[in-house]
C-alpha cells in the first residue's frame, strides 16, 4: 500500500497491512532528527504518511522591520513570528488586533472566493504522490480572537453573545468559501485547527460551545464534503463532552488525541467505532520525559488498542524541544516494523 491508501484504509475502516504514522516536530527537534539521521530529508527518513499544504486563509504579508518578526494577517491581525530557535517553542505572539469593541461596524471581512488561494496544491500532489496531502483549513475561533484579543473575545462569548454569533456566521462564509475552491485539485483531506481544550476540560461550557459554534461548524465541515476531503479536527486539551457532537456534524479524524487529558481508552471504546483518532503518544509526559524503551511500550499499546484501524500513529502535537533524539527514533522504528 501507499502512505496515502494506508491512511485512507485506516480512516475508512478498510483492510491495511499496518497502522498510518506522522510526526509534528518543533524546530529544535527538526535539529534534532536532522542530526541523528544524518540527512534534511526526514519526511523519507521518518516514513511520514503525511504532507501539508498549508492554509489557503489567514495569508499575511511582512512588515518592513523584518528584525523584528512582525507580520499582518488578512483578517488585519498582527502577529510576532516564532523564533526558530532551539531554547524556544515555535508559536508566535499576538502584537495587535483589529477590533477593540465587541461589534463589526466599519470592518471588512477579507473575501473567501479571492482566486489563487490554492495555486500550490497540483505541484505538491505531483511532487508527493504517495502521501496523504493535507490542507490546513480555516476556523472559526482561532482567527476571530486573533481579531479581538483572547481574554476579551472569551469574555464576548459570555457577555456579548449576540456579537459572537455575527462574527462566528461571518467566519464560516469565510471558510467554506476558501475550502470550497480546494475541490477536484488533489487534495486528499483538510484539518480545521481550533483549541478549545484545557487540559481538564473545554474552555466555554459545552451547552454555550453547542449554541454558538456547532451550526457554524456544521456548514464548514459540509463545504470541505462537497469539496471531496476528508475533514479532521485539531484541538489540544480534553474535549471528550463535544465528541459525540463533532462525530454528528461530518468530524471524521479528531487530531491530537492526547493522553495528559484525555482517557485513551475511554476514547477507543466510547468513540472509535465513529471517528478516527490521530496522536495518542505522550508529547507532554512519555517521548521528551521516557526512556526509549517506555516510549516503545506506548506505541506497542497503541498499536494493540486500535489494530482495527481508525487510528494514525502520532504525537500528541508538536513534540516538545526538549524530547531525546533516541525517544523519537524509537517511535519511527516502532512503526516501521509494523511492515
């Protein structure tokens, strides 16, 4: 099989002869693996299943003063880019936003239907033929408190309901029309990134996430059907109450399954018949913390967990700067000797 069949069979439910992998790394472990396998080419060194086209939203353009990281989305938000640097993470820092009051008076959502938003995608099949190749596709709350301020947009959802849910309407017109121009290019699934997790819980109460966000949802993961893709979900943090939610409204991969928050097992059995389950393996606890041989016990479990499928082997997001070369080589051979 190819990575890209093997993936789809494991999402599909369909035979396969071993369990897809992928691997999110943080730059200093991109060094890291670099290193250790002696070449810059780790997607053929790790077998990862996986490429990323990237977004086709949220386009921003460089300020002149590039000493100082600064660049502007098209939803006017202004960010300071992640340093790749091997003492920090890689996630940059909101600098600035457009609206400074709870309302939409005066401000022009960027245009959805723009052309070109997915020029790059032909090239990136023709070059990864055998890889699942994956969009990253536009939320509805990561952006929209990019727009606002984190701590004020929260504090909207609970106080200023009426505002949120003209904001949230007006991001999922956005969002299906952007992934409405993805069909029929090769594509093969698209990933919708929004964190509602803490690790103990979602951040809103899940009746107020239902009411607001779940209609809008609902819109964006049928435009991403209609446009051939298979819709995945990434959300850190524990967000087992809107599962069954997410699984009613077309989620189809739910991405990090992560172990520090959620109850793996519980998962498996409660959900996994349903959804399909992507990381599982300790970016928080057992690849930067373990030893080599605790994180094969982790896959070997994992792998027995979900031997039927409905599972892709991975971290459980972006494993962490401080993570052995050894812990994450283990997990590649662990995978590989599945085959």
């Amino acid at each position: 099989m190819t990575k890209r069949e093997r993936v789809l069979a494991s999402i599909r439910r369909q035979p396969l002869d071993a369990l897809p992998w992928q691997f999110d790394l943080t730059w200093a472990v991109v060094l890291k693996m670099r290193a250790y396998y002696g070449t810059d080419d780790l997607l053929t060194a790790m077998d990862d299943h996986f490429v990323s086209a990237g977004f086709g939203a949220g386009r921003g353009v460089e300020f002149p003063s590039p000493g100082e990281g600064l660049w502007k989305n098209e939803f006017g938000s202004v960010w300071r880019a992640g340093a790749r640097d091997v003492n920090v993470g890689d996630w940059g820092d909101l600098m600035e936003f457009p609206l400074q009051e709870p309302s939409l008076a005066g401000y022009s959502f960027p245009d959805g239907n723009t052309p070109g938003r997915w020029d790059h995608i032909a090239a990136m099949r023709a070059q990864y033929p055998d890889q699942f190749l994956m969009l990253h596709g536009a939320g509805l709350f990561e952006f929209a408190w990019g727009m606002c301020g984190f701590e004020n947009y929260l504090s909207y959802i609970m106080g200023e309901e009426e505002f949120v849910l003209e904001m949230t309407e007006r991001m999922a017109d956005f969002s299906c029309a952007v992934t409405a121009q993805a069909k029929g290019l090769g594509a093969d699934g698209i990933r919708f990134g929004d964190d509602w997790g803490f690790q103990h819980g979602l951040m809103i109460r899940p009746d107020v996430w239902r009411r607001i966000f779940k209609p809008q949802y609902r819109r964006v993961y049928q435009a991403a059907h209609e446009a051939g893709l298979v819709v995945m979900i990434h959300s850190c943090g524990n967000i087992t109450d809107i599962i069954p939610d997410l699984i009613e409204i077309g989620v189809e991969v739910i991405h990090p399954l992560q172990p520090e928050a959620m109850d793996v097992r519980y998962c498996q059995r409660e959900f996994g018949q349903d959804v399909t389950f992507w990381g599982g393996l300790g970016s928080q606890s057992t690849i930067p913390l373990g030893t080599p041989d605790d994180v094969r016990a982790e896959v070997r479990m994992m792998l027995e967990l979900f031997h039927g499928g409905g599972y892709i082997l991975a971290p459980a997001g972006a494993i962490p700067t401080e993570a052995p070369a050894e812990n994450v080589a283990a997990i590649v051979e662990m995978a590989k000797a599945q085959l």
